[in-house]
C-alpha cells in the first residue's frame, strides 16, 4: 500500500493535464474579454455604416431597417 501512495505521490502526469487546460482556457477567455471590451466600438461603427445605407439610398418607399 505504501509503494501504491509514492508511486502516486510522485505521478505528474495529472499537474501536467490541468496545466494545458488552464492555458486552453486563457486562449479562449482572453478573445472573448478583447471582444467584450471593444463590442461597443463595433456597433457603434455598423449603426453609422447602416445609417450612411440609408441616407444613400433612393427613395424608393421600402423600409430596410425596422
């Protein structure tokens, strides 16, 4: 039993899967806070870009944007 507890005392092979997944999830995570951050800067350029759209239209009576 005591030869049982070293040998998994002594097993890294564990650390070693929890390292990788703690770096996968900082690769995920830090996309998504760049992301998050910077979401309202996107918008606010696709809200201008639509509302330039509109304003260069003809005016044809159909209504593109609710």
């Amino acid at each position: 039993m005591k030869t049982l507890l070293r040998r998994f005392a002594a097993d890294r092979s564990g650390a070693t899967a929890i390292e990788y997944a703690l770096i996968a999830a900082i690769v995920c995570l830090a996309p998504m806070a760049a992301f998050a951050a910077g979401g309202e800067v996107i918008v606010g350029l696709l809200d201008q870009a639509a509302t330039q759209l509109v304003v260069a239209s003809p005016s044809n009576g159909v209504n593109v944007l609710p």
